[in-house]
C-alpha cells in the first residue's frame, strides 16, 4: 500500500511528466489555448496510459525481457526480445488507440464527442510511449505497480496541462513583449512551473538519498550503484568476518 | 549547390530558419529539452534524427501510392520504430555510455513529431529526391536548435563544452575562475532548457518580426 502511495504521488509531482521529463510537450503546447480542449485531451491521456501502460507490462515481462520467454518451455531460456520493445510498444498503443476510439464512439457518444477528436492524437503523445519506456527502464514490479504508474503520470499530465491552459487563457489580458507572444511566452512560463515543481523533489527522497536527476533517468547508474554498494558490504562482512576468525586464533 | 537547384536548396535552407521545425512548426520538442544538458548528448541525438527522418521520409515517399490512407498511421509507425531500432542497437554497441544518458529518449524519436509532421505533410505527397532532402532540411532545422541549447547549457552549467574544460578548472581555480567566475547550476536543471529555447524564439521573432503571432 505504502508503495503504490509513494509512486503515485512520485509520478505525478517529483517526475512530473511535463516539467520533469518534457513529455508530450508537442499536444502540450498545440492544445493548451483553452481549458475546456485541454480538459479533454488530459482526460483521454490518462484514460490510454492507464490502459496500455500495463498491457505493456504484460508484454514486457512475457515476451521482450531477457529471458522472458521461459514459461515456452526451457529451451527459450536464452532468449532476449529486448530490441523489439519499440515496434512492440507503439503498435499495442496504435491498436490500443483505434480500440478505444471504437469501443467509446459505440457505448458513449457523448464522451466520444469531447475526447474523439483528440484519441487519434494520442498515438503519437510521447508521453504514451514514454510511460511504456519508463516503465521498462524502471523496473516496475508488479502489474498492479504499473497500473498505478501509468494513471498517476497521466494525472501529471493532465494537471500540468491544465495549469498552462488556465495561465494561456489570463495572460491574454497582459502586455507580453510582441516577439515573445504565443509560444514564447508559453516556453518561458513552463520553464518556470518547471522550477516550482523542482521543489517537489525532496519530498518523497530520504534523508541520505541524493536527489533524483529525472532526465538522465538514472536507474540503471543507481542500481550499478547499488550494486557497488552491496558488494562493498559483503567485503567489509568478508573483512570482518576474517578479523574475528584471526582474533579467535 | 550546383547539384541542387533553387528550389531544392530551398527545401534544405528553409527549416534552418524561418520554417524551423522547433520554433516555428512547435514539433519535436519534447527530446529537444529533456537530453540538452550536454553538447555531445544533443549532437548523437541531432544525428540520430538525421538518419531517421531522412531515411523515413525516403521510405515513406517511395510507398505512398501503396499505403492505404485509413492505415497510414500504423505502417508510419512501424517504418520509424524499425529506423529507431537500429539507431538504438547502433548506439548501444558503439557508444554503450552515451545510450545510456540518453535513455529512453531515443526510442522517443518514434513519437517525435517531426518526424509523423513530416511524413504527413511532406512525403505522403513528394517524390523520394525532394523528400530525402525535405527530411535532411528539418533535421538539420532540428539539430541546429539541439546544439545551440546544448551549446549555451554545458558551458555556462558546467563550464565545458564536450566534456573538455574551456573555461579552466573550478576546483584549482584556473582561467576564469581565477577571477571569481561560478558555474550557473541553473543551467543544468531540467527547465532550463525551456527558458532557452523560449530565449531563442525570443530572439529570432525580434529579428523576423514577419514571425509574430497574433495575440
């Protein structure tokens, strides 16, 4: 329970999938001008990460892993798909897309009608295929985890886009130097939310951990790291180990 | 450019400047920001798209009589991730450290959307030659804005440019810091980039003031 609170808050502030990692930043920016659109691009994003974010997962870890081919029988053992992951990813998010778009158009028209436009758009959201992505570079555990991981971050998404359509909306009243009107202004101010959410870092780090650098995506360095640290432990147990054995003597 | 025509050089000069695809189209910004914090990481991920674009656009352009227009999307899709996927594997053999900085950002260059705004705009309707310079001029548009934002980040971030100290050493305090000169840690945090990139459309809008959006 603690581990799914953790990652739900961790995606949704510490690796804001806007201002943390520049995701989706394309339909970020083209459809923040209003509230009401950026609503309903927001709502579709967490729908489509919520759905292909696990079966993704599913994917991952009994197709592409290394070794994940195993319940086929142990002569598959070997077998590492990993390098297909992109192919495999975007065509389950395509399929996944069309799949929704029908299964919403036939049961409810009137959602259909405020997401439809945008689902189309959605196959091409870095920040689909970027929660797929990260959910593979991190390691997410369980299917339950990655469920989590895939809602919170479309959360994130959706706040974010959310706050820059509200300040698009505002700042139309104010007098914006003319070469920075439009996208630059909207750059400069998303620099600045980005700066704001920094301040979330700390929040769900402990004590000892250094912060996390979320563009470089450290998890591979920090589990190196890690396991450093581990076999620095067992040599000092090593170490000790011998010296008690020498004093014993 | 005596091989190229007027036209064709067009199609290479234009994205560089007044059609750029980060400034002015707003396509492909979501790996322009997140992997700029190095000039060498910018520079493999400008050249990565290069190839990508290009040789996508070639592909695309030579099956677009083929390809059934309800589906395109999906068979786009698959060409690129197929030209992604080499890049990763030519990355993770040749330069194991480096795809590991830019993590998944190059499978993001899937969904980058240069490329599918190239594809649909340029060479669902284009013959392979325009195309295939099409793809090297938006790359190039690209890359141009990869390096600057890299360029101005690693140097005022973290004082070197490639890794190679161009402004002396912080800790023995040489050059530069000889003076009293700090790094600006600022320029190493992710939003950054952004306020770059917003500086930089900042500037060429008050340059080419034909640029100017409407209010």
């Amino acid at each position: 329970m603690l581990e799914h609170l953790e990652l739900f808050f961790k995606s949704i502030f510490v690796d804001n999938m806007v201002f943390a990692v520049f995701l989706g930043m394309c339909s970020y920016l083209a459809v923040s001008k209003k509230v009401s659109t950026a609503v309903g691009l927001g709502a579709a994003v967490i729908f489509v990460l919520g759905v292909t974010v696990p079966l993704n997962w599913l994917l991952d870890q009994y197709l592409l892993k290394d070794g994940a081919l195993v319940w086929l029988g142990p002569e598959y053992a070997d077998y590492d798909l990993g390098f297909l992951s992109f192919i495999l990813f975007i065509a389950t998010i395509a399929t996944m897309v069309q799949l929704v778009e029908i299964v919403v158009e036939k049961f409810s028209p009137s959602l259909y009608n405020s997401l439809g436009i945008f689902l189309p758009l959605i196959a091409v959201n870095c920040a689909i295929l970027g929660g797929s992505l990260f959910m593979q570079t991190r390691e997410i555990p369980n299917i339950g985890l990655a469920f989590n991981y895939g809602i919170s971050s479309g959360i994130g998404w959706f706040l974010a886009i959310l706050a820059i359509a509200a300040i698009r909306e505002k700042i139309r009243y104010s007098n914006v130097p003319a070469p920075l009107r439009g996208l630059g202004i909207t750059f400069i101010i998303t620099g600045l939310m980005g700066i704001g959410f920094q301040s979330f870092g700390g929040m769900l780090t402990g004590d000892n951990e250094p912060p996390e650098e979320a563009t470089k995506a450290t998890v591979k360095t920090e589990k190196i790291e890690k396991e450093k640290e581990i076999k620095e432990e067992i040599e000092d147990e090593e170490k000790a180990v011998s010296y008690n054995e020498a004093i014993n003597k | 450019m005596a091989l190229l025509n007027k036209k064709d050089s067009k199609l290479i000069l234009d994205p560089l400047a007044d059609n750029n695809p980060i400034t002015i189209q707003v396509l492909g910004i979501c790996s322009a920001l997140a992997i700029t914090a190095e000039l060498k990481a910018s520079v493999v991920m400008a050249l990565s798209v290069l190839f990508v674009l290009s040789a996508g656009n070639v592909v695309i352009s030579l099956l677009r009589n083929i390809i059934p227009s309800k589906i395109r999307i999906i068979v786009q899709l698959v060409v690129v991730a197929a030209l992604v996927i080499i890049v990763d594997q030519v990355l993770k053999a040749f330069a194991y450290e480096l795809s590991k900085t830019l993590s998944v950002f190059v499978g993001l260059i899937i969904t980058n959307c240069i490329i599918m705004g190239r594809f649909e705009a340029f060479a669902l309707g284009n013959g392979p030659k325009k195309a295939f310079l099409d793809g090297i001029g938006n790359a190039l548009g690209y890359g141009v804005i990869l390096v600057i934002v890299g360029f101005f980040r690693e140097l005022l971030g973290s004082g070197t440019l490639f890794g190679f100290k161009v402004l002396g050493d912080p800790v023995t305090k040489t050059g530069l810091y000889s003076i009293g000169y700090e790094n600006n840690g600022f320029m190493i945090i992710p939003p950054a980039a952004l306020i770059v990139v917003g500086i930089i459309i900042w500037v060429q809008r008050s340059r080419n003031r034909a640029l100017i959006e409407e209010a």
